[in-house]
C-alpha cells in the first residue's frame, strides 16, 4: 500500500532480500507539478496498489534508475503502457529485452516538471559479477524538500532484522546514511563522485529516501554530507 510523507510525495514497499540479508525495497512516487505521478525505482506493485495509483493521477513516467533496479518496470510498463519508460545509461545494452522509451539525460530534468536529477558519475558497487557500475541517476523534488536516492546510499536502524543491524554495523550504512563498504572498495573514481556529491549538495533538501533502509526525515542534507566524507576529502 501506498504511505505519504508530504504533499505529492508517497512511497510503496516490498521485502526483498540480498546477501541473504533482509533489506526491503522501495519505490517512490512522485506527483509533478502538470500533476503527472512519476513511479522511481518501481516494485512489483499489487491491484490495491495500482487503484490508489489511479485515484492520485495519471502515471506518465516509469523510471529505472540504476543498472540493477529494473526487475519490475516491464510489470509496471504492462500495466502502464501509454507511461514512458525511462533508464539509466548503459541499462538499455544490459538488458536489451526491456522496453524502455527514453534513456535519463545526464544533468537535464527530463521534462519532469518540479523533479530534478544528477547522474551520479563514477561509482560502483561489489555485485555478483565482481566490481560492477552502478550507472545511478539520483532526485530531487524541490516542493518537499527531498532527496531521492536507491542504492548510492543506505540508512538501516532497529526496525530491521537483528541479522540485517549486525551486518550492517560491520558493512556500513548502520544508523548512519552511507555507502556500504562494498561501494567505497569498488568506488575508484573518488574524483568524479566527489563532483556528483558536490552537486548533490546544491540542492535543498532535509529528507532522503532511499531504496533500502529507514527514510530520513530530517537533516538529510547534513546527513549525506557525512557519509560521504571520505570523497569528499
């Protein structure tokens, strides 16, 4: 089912699993300011989903915003099929089956009237294929103050399963907003990320939501600044 955090501004979550930790998944809903719901990071989404979707608006934008959270966009495309679906770079050559419309322009808004994005330049994380690019376009929704990201940075509390906080004390990202240890081994090109966060900063935001983790509601700028310390020197 859908939450919301703000005007024109939701969320929907799954459990998901990876590692063999429990980390859930999210997708973000955004309603644009020609009142277009935007769909980030979509999940597998039910038919009580999809009718409180209908009620909000009409969903014009379906967008895939790394190279690993693509599982469910042609479910939702499916479903959607008058929405566009948009890609981070280098998707469309990794899974060529997916029926994407549009690839994200890098420093453009899209045409997403009220939603802003960056591509996050230079980082990679450790998947099962070894050290893999990450290609992840991040947002921000200027009318909440929000920062929208997906697996640039993770945010896991109590909440989660005692499993989940142990590894995560050990990998990164407990009670703190940050990448994991995976993402900074992986991450070689300090010099490019520090300018994607250097960017990422410019914009005014207290909130983050993130893929996996506990949302921040509240000094997310400062928040972000700190977990990224290490690029930024």
């Amino acid at each position: 089912m859908l939450r919301e955090l703000d005007r024109n501004l939701w969320v929907a979550e799954q459990p998901l699993r990876y590692f063999g930790l429990s980390v859930g998944t999210r997708m973000t809903i955004v309603r644009l300011a020609d009142g277009e719901l935007a769909l980030i990071s979509p999940i597998q989404i039910s038919d009580a989903v999809v009718s409180q979707l209908d009620k909000l608006g009409a969903v014009k934008h379906i967008i895939a915003p790394n190279l690993y959270h693509y599982l469910f966009v042609d479910h939702v495309k499916a479903i959607y099929p008058n929405a566009t679906l948009w890609a981070a770079p280098g998707l469309e050559a990794k899974k060529p089956e997916l029926s994407i419309d549009q690839i994200i322009g890098g420093h453009t808004t899209n045409g997403w009237a009220g939603l802003e994005t960056v591509f996050f330049d230079g980082f990679r994380t450790i998947g099962l294929s070894g050290f893999d690019a990450l290609n992840e376009c991040v947002f921000f929704h200027a009318a909440s103050h929000t920062l929208i990201l997906t697996d640039t940075a993770f945010h896991f509390d109590d909440s989660f399963p005692i499993i989940t906080q142990l590894a995560t004390r050990v990998l990164g990202g407990y009670k703190r907003l940050s990448p994991s240890i995976l993402e900074r081994i992986a991450t070689t090109e300090k010099e490019k990320v520090r300018k994607s966060v250097e960017k990422v900063l410019t914009w005014d935001f207290e909130r983050v939501i993130m893929a996996h983790g506990s949302i921040i509601n509240s000094n997310g700028k400062e928040q972000f600044k700190r977990g990224y310390d290490q690029f930024l020197g």
